[in-house]
C-alpha cells in the first residue's frame, strides 16, 4: 500500500510493490532506489501537486461555514495504489528522464486537442482545393479579379487592409468588422479581400459616410496560406 510522507517541503511516496502492472507506462527499474530533495528540484510539477494537497486542507478549518467537497483528484490519486507506484517510478528517474516523459504526455494531449477540433481544422482546410491561392484567387468576382490584374495596386493600402482583418478575426472569428471608407478604390480592395479570404463583406451608408461592415461565415478564421498581397506580387 502506498504511503506519503513531507520531508523538507517535498513530497515522498514509499510504497510495496503489489505487483501492478504499470510497465505499459514506463520500463523497469531497479529496486531500492530513493527519491531525493535535488530530483525534485528538477520536477516543477510536485510544487504544483503541494499547492493542490494545501487547497485540500484549507476547508478543514472552516467548519460549518462549507460544505463537504468531494475529494480532489490529487487525494483519489494519493489512495490509489497504481498511481502511487507510477508516480514513485517516475520520481526516481533522472531530470532528463522525466522531462522526456513529460514532453510526450505534452504533444499526446496536443494531438488528443487537434483531434477534436471542427472538421476544418487548420490542418484539413488548407489542403482542401477551395483553400489553395489559386482557388482563393478564383473566388474573387471577374470584374474585381480583372481591376487587380490590372497592376497599379496599392499595395501598402492593401497589407493595410490585410493586416487588420487578419488581426481582427485571429482574435474575435465570430464579431463584425466595421469600418468607414470614403474612398471607392478602398472599399473595392476590401471587397476583394474578403471574397479571397473568405468573409462576407458589405456597404452601407451611415449619415452621409459609406461603412463597410465585415464577418467572418465559418466557426473558425484560418486564412489562406497565402495572401493576397504575396499572391499578387507573384502575379506580377
């Protein structure tokens, strides 16, 4: 059974060995190996798991005054003899040794993270043909793609334009960009950006002033992997 013990502000765990199966998680070692203040040092972690065993016993102090909590992962796991042992055989190893382990337990729940995004995650969407410059480029109406063949464009008004609707909806993909525009050519830009970026753009007249009002239709905001701006100088 396992026990824990505090020495020098550190967590200890002794335990017997019951025989758990735990070499699925981490290979054998050998035996009677202790686990020193200077390892914890290179494990941050076990700082983290003391706070959490003293947010435990905050609440034993306080009466009636809160109600009784079920216990915190940490205890269920302290009470749990696997756990214990996988942990005291993580604990003897070396701070290279456990940052290996801890890096892998990272990219595995990244991965675990990645998988439950939407269907058009950043990865799947930029393959897809509707998502390639070219494809983005051919969304653009006729008379907006033949105005930008044209040359002569702008191009610091348009990395303008780019770089706040990429700042904007990178943040906040579901708001309302607003913006008001006097000049023709300007809204012209913006409306051939949204078309190649995929957004809903539309004019309006506000008390004399034309604005110009822009969303974002998906749940996310990925742009194009390359810009409009690029694919234009390409172009030229």
């Amino acid at each position: 059974m396992g026990e824990r013990a505090f020495k020098n502000g550190f967590v200890h765990f002794s335990y017997h060995n019951s025989g758990a199966n735990h070499g699925a998680l981490f290979p054998p070692r050998g035996k009677g190996r202790c686990f020193l203040p200077s390892q914890a040092l290179l494990f941050p972690p076990a700082r983290y798991l003391m706070t959490l065993l003293e947010q435990d016993d905050c609440g034993s102090d306080e009466g009636e005054l809160t109600h009784s909590a079920p216990p915190s992962i940490f205890t269920e796991a302290c009470n749990n003899e696997t756990y214990v042992e996988i942990w005291n055989d993580f604990m003897n190893r070396s701070g290279e040794e456990q940052e290996r382990v801890l890096l892998y337990l990272e990219e595995e729940a990244r991965k675990k993270h990645r998988r439950k995004l939407p269907v058009k995650n950043e990865d799947n969407w930029k393959e897809l043909p509707a998502y390639t410059p070219q494809e983005c480029f051919q969304r653009i109406s006729r008379r907006l793609r033949a105005t930008l063949k044209r040359g002569r464009i702008p191009m610091g008004t348009l990395e303008g334009l780019e770089e706040e609707l990429l700042a904007f909806f990178s943040v906040t993909p579901h708001s309302v960009y607003t913006a008001l525009m006097d000049n023709s050519f300007e809204r012209l830009l913006l409306h051939a950006l949204c078309q190649y970026m995929d957004l809903v753009s539309a004019s309006s007249d506000i008390e004399g002033k034309r604005q110009m009002k822009v969303s974002n239709k998906h749940r996310v905001f990925l742009p194009p992997e390359l810009l409009l701006s690029d694919y234009l100088g390409q172009m030229s």
